[in-house]
C-alpha cells in the first residue's frame, strides 16, 4: 500500500494512491490528487502500476510540490458501484 510524501527533491511513491483499471483491451492506473493527466497503461496490472509510477515520477520532477492537488493527501479511497434508474 502507499503511504506519506516527503520533498526531498523527489516524491515518496508511498504517498500516491493509484486506480488500477482492467478494460476489454488492457489495464488503465491513474494517481488520485494529482494535478495535470497523469496516465500509465500496460497489458497487465503489473506493467499498468509500472508505468503510471514512471510517469508520477516525471510529472513530479517537472512540476515539483505543485502537482499534487492540495497539501492534504488522500487518505483512503473507496470504489462503489450504484445502480442508474
């Protein structure tokens, strides 16, 4: 699981939550309270994770402290389905 963020000229890949996605044509992960589109995509989960975390990476590097969304992280995230009238 990921934890808290530490400015020390990098980001603490602990501190990003990440939605992993499985779609009919692959897997899909995004971070949760970034700024910008930050997008990682593989044939597996594994390789979904990889890539989105290169990215959170750069975008950091470029960006620094300003893309995350706030100074309060996400704490938990939660997935619920509702049904649609």
């Amino acid at each position: 699981m990921l934890g808290t963020v530490a400015w020390h000229n990098r980001v603490d890949m602990s501190a990003v939550k990440i939605v992993v996605e499985q779609r009919a044509d692959g897997f899909i992960a995004y971070p949760l309270g970034m700024k910008g589109v930050v997008v990682g995509q593989g044939d597996s989960y594994d390789e979904a994770l990889a890539d989105v975390q290169s990215a959170i990476r750069f975008h950091v590097e470029t960006f620094g402290p300003a893309s995350f969304e706030s100074e309060t992280p996400v704490l938990q995230a939660f997935l619920a389905e509702a049904q649609l009238a």
